[in-house]
C-alpha cells in the first residue's frame, strides 16, 4: 500500500510527460507541472502523493495451482491488517466511515471495507495482490442504453461524464478512463472501474473494434477543449480503456470511470517459495479472463490442438 | 490571468492575510503561504454553526485563513502528529455553511478544491472582503505537506477523527495555489467554464440523443449543479 500511495507508475508519469510537453492552455500545463513536482516530493520524501486516499481496496488473483496457508480466511485478515497498518505507518487518512453514522474506525477497515475482489489464472502457482486508491467522489457514472443508441449513444454518455466532472477538474483529470460496457449493472461498474484502474496507459484490448473505439474516446475526451482543473486546454484523457461482458439482449448499459491524477495502483506476485516481486502493471485482463466459450483450455493444451 | 509569456505570476502571502494584500490578488496568480492556517470542513462547521459549540479556540485571533482538508496523518504514541500529504477536498458541498462561518470565524481566505459558484462568491465572500484560492491537480498532496512545518493543534481529533478534526497548522511557502476569485467576485473557473462551454454544441453534433431520457436529464449546460 505504501508503494502505491507514494510513487506513480511510470506508464502513468510518461503519460502525464507527454501531455505536459503538448498542452497550450497556460493553466493546464502550470497544474500538470506542479503535479510532475509533486510526484518528485512525493519518492523524495516517502510521502503520500496525494492525501485522499480515495476508497482502498485489493485485486487478488489466484494462480489455479496455488494454496493459501490458513485459507481465504487468512488471506482476508491479514489483507484488513495490513490495511490498517499502512494508514497508520505511511501516513495515509483514514477516509472510511460508516455512511450514516460517520463513524471512523481511523484506519480505513470496516464493514465491507477495503473490498476485495477476486479472480483466477489456470497453470499458475501464485498470487497477485493489487492495491487501489482510486478516488471516491466525482468522475464515475452508469447509464442504461439500449442497442439502438449504438456509438452515438456511447460518445454521449461518455462525453456527458467527462464534461459534468471535468468542470472545475472534480475528474482530477488527465484520468486514465475506465468504460464498462454490457454485463448486468452491477457488473457493468465492476468492469469499467478495473478497466480504469487495472490497464495501463497504452495497452489496447485485444478486439479491433474496440481497441479502434478506445482510440477513437481518446481522442473525443481530448477535444472537448477541457484541460486540467477544468481548465481551457486539451488534458482530458491519459488514455481510455473499456471492457466488456455479454450483456441482457434488450440493452446496452455503460459505465464510465476516471481514474485521477495521482492513479495509485502497486501489485505483488507471491510465490510458493515466499519471492516477492513488484510491479505497476496488474496484469489482470488475461485471456481467461475474457475467455468467450464454454471450456476453457491452457495456452499449452490449445495450441497442442492447433499444431 | 497569465502574462503574456504564459508566466503565471507569484506571489507570497503572510497569515494573517491583509485586505491590501487581497485586493491585489489577480485571477490565475499562484499564491503561496507562510504563517498559520486550520482545516474545517462539514463536521466542524455543524458543531459550531448549528449545535451551537464554541470554537475550541479563538480563531479570529488565531489567523483568517480556513482550509478544506483533512490531512493523511498519524498519531505516534508520545502523542505528536505525523502528517504525510494533504490536499483539499472539494468545496460547493460547504456553501450552505459558508456565510455564517465567514462571519463567526472572521475567516478572508478560503483554501480549497474547485471553487464555489460565482454566485455564492458575490452574495458571501465579497460582502466578508473573502477570496477563494483553489489547491492545484488535484492534487499536490506532497508538495502542500513538505509546506506544514509543524501540526499547532488537532481540535476534537477524539471525536470526530483524523479526517473531521480541527487542524491547526503552521506553514512556509504552502502551495501551489491558484487564486480562484478575487475581492469583486469574479471566478477563474466559471471565466474558463465559459470559454469550454462555447465548444460544447459542436461535440454533440450529429449524434443522436438516447431513446430514454433519464430522471432529471437536461442538455442544458446552465442547469447543471455548478456551471
């Protein structure tokens, strides 16, 4: 966690570069300066970069071939644990309390707090833990459309969004974009905030089209005439991802995420033999992961079949 | 706004802050502070302004420079602060609040996230000779924390928490900030929000609206919640 809240992937922070070199409006390129600046203090200093700590929370991915000593059990009490360490020890603020009460047990651990959300990855024997502090306010919203609103229904919603929260920069924008597209509603959040958050800048989706759509967002977000903090300029989006899951045959629903300036996200791979290593790129979406058939076969096992 | 070299122009603020130093204030100016400032936000505001509890201490003396924050802090066990990064949390959410505290707390500068509609800077801050500056991002949360050489105090920290407390910092060179609207009420965001909102139309041509509507909808700019 501490790793993630203090230094920004550098996919991220060549993204932030390349933006801050290109942009006109003298505003938006001063705030993309100052947070260049910042994530320097931020490594310099082993501090926060930014002091929300937005909503904490985990991806954990199972290698099929792994076990957990203690069982999920375990795995989930030591992940609360080292939740409430790291607010204390890093500092981070602990930002999670009881929505009617308020209450805040000052180490962002609660009821249903950090979430944990889980996947699987055949032939494998360990585990990734990702962490997330994603902002928890502004840039997210989910809309129900149907198939006849086709792209042009898509651009809108996606430009309603970017535009509603990108006033005044309540996006913290250049954001990494998330779009869930299809699913159930639930599942719809759930994709567009791991395509914000669990993609790094540049990568694509392995589906032409919706690769070509993701450049083509892109490239919308920026024309909007909005820079950072909302103001006049061209930084709107870092990059735009999107994912999808089959979805009701009468609709069409779409999620839209943004994930902020200061995009803090970190993965450890544990393996059997207690070898820890880091990353900034989570690795989440594999081909499993977006497998389209009933069976699933190893990449060993089908390309045997293919040869 | 900025100069013609695309320089922003800099500028160093003492606490408490004087209205000749405000008055000179320009929108877009980056703005650093030296001296005191304290966090207050919604907890604060509703055990002063509406339970009707004292201050827990006299801010009018203490400095007129109120924060919306809450910092990533710790408390070691002899008792001190540790304080990581901060950075402010967004402001419009206070408005309700603001023109009785500006009064109570004698507060002139207002330290936050996004700014408060020009509305609300000309029926509350230019009556009160208050401005607004905004953080910078969002948000530099290292570079404000490297700005707070010591934690004075950390009002009501037992009961409200690390994140609602009363903060009393004490500060060198803290900022970046944007001065976000000056003494007449003038906004830098709605000034920008205007020159965006000119190009809006020709997004959304050629692309047709949604078959339903959602509760609520409008394609209006000018109705939504901050302009």
């Amino acid at each position: 966690m501490a790793k993630a809240g203090i230094e920004i992937p550098d996919d991220y922070l060549h993204g932030i570069q390349a933006m801050a070199s290109t942009e006109s409006g003298d505003l938006s390129a001063f705030v993309l300066r100052a947070m260049l600046e910042n994530w320097e203090a931020a490594k310099a200093d082993r501090r926060p970069m930014c002091a929300d700590t937005g909503v904490p929370r985990y991806y954990v991915k199972i290698g099929n071939e792994a076990r957990v000593e203690g069982g999920p059990i375990e795995l989930e009490r030591r992940l609360r644990r080292a939740t409430a360490r790291a607010t204390h020890d890093v500092p981070l603020r602990p930002n999670r309390v009881h929505p009617l009460s308020r209450r805040d047990n000052d180490n962002n651990v609660g009821i249903n707090a950090p979430e944990i959300e889980y996947s699987f990855e055949p032939d494998a024997d360990w585990i990734d833990v990702t962490t997330v502090h994603k902002g928890g306010l502004f840039g997210t919203d989910y809309r129900m459309l149907f198939p006849a609103d086709g792209v042009d229904g898509i651009k809108r919603f996606y430009l309603d969004t970017l535009i509603a929260f990108g006033k005044r920069g309540l996006a913290c924008q250049p954001a990494i974009v998330g779009i869930g597209l299809g699913g159930s509603k639930d599942t719809c959040m759930v994709l567009g905030k791991q395509a914000a958050c669990l993609r790094v800048v540049g990568d694509r989706n392995p589906d032409p089209e919706i690769a070509a759509l993701e450049d083509e967002l892109k490239a919308l977000g920026n024309s909007i005439g909005m820079g950072a903090m909302g103001f006049v300029g061209s930084s709107m989006v870092v990059d735009c991802h999107i994912e999808v899951g089959y979805t009701h045959t009468g609709g069409m629903p779409m999620s839209v995420h943004c994930f902020c300036l200061s995009s803090r996200r970190a993965t450890a791979r544990l393996h059997p033999d207690g070898r820890i290593e880091y990353r900034t790129d989570p690795e989440w979406f594999t081909p499993y992961l977006r497998r389209d058939t009933v069976e699933w076969q190893s990449p060993a096992a089908s390309s045997k079949k293919s040869a | 706004m900025a100069e013609p070299s695309g320089k922003l122009k800099e500028v160093r603020l003492t606490t408490p802050v004087r209205h000749e130093d405000l008055r000179r204030l320009e929108l877009g100016d980056v703005v650093y502070l030296d001296g005191l400032i304290y966090t207050g936000r919604e907890s604060v505001y509703k055990r002063v302004l509406q339970d009707g509890v004292a201050p827990p201490v006299d801010l009018k003396a203490l400095t007129n420079v109120n924060f919306h924050c809450s910092p990533a802090a710790s408390r070691n066990a002899d008792g001190t602060f540790n304080v990581g990064a901060v950075t402010a949390t967004a402001s419009f959410r206070f408005s309700k609040w603001l023109p009785k505290w500006l009064e109570v707390s004698g507060a002139k500068v207002i330290v936050g996230k996004g700014g408060m509609s020009e509305q609300d800077y000309r029926d509350t801050f230019v009556p009160a000779g208050a401005v607004y500056l905004t953080t910078v991002g969002y948000g530099t949360g290292a570079l404000l924390g490297r700005g707070i050489r010591r934690v004075r105090d950390a009002h009501w920290i037992d009961d409200l928490g690390i994140a609602q407390a009363m903060w009393v910092f004490e500060v060198e060179r803290f900022g970046p900030l944007l001065v976000e609207s000056d003494l007449d009420g003038n906004s830098l965001f709605e000034r920008n929000n205007r020159i965006v909102n000119q190009g809006l139309a020709r997004l959304y041509e050629g692309l047709k609206p949604p078959s339903l509507a959602r509760y609520g909808e409008t394609d209006d700019r000018r109705d939504e919640l901050i302009g």
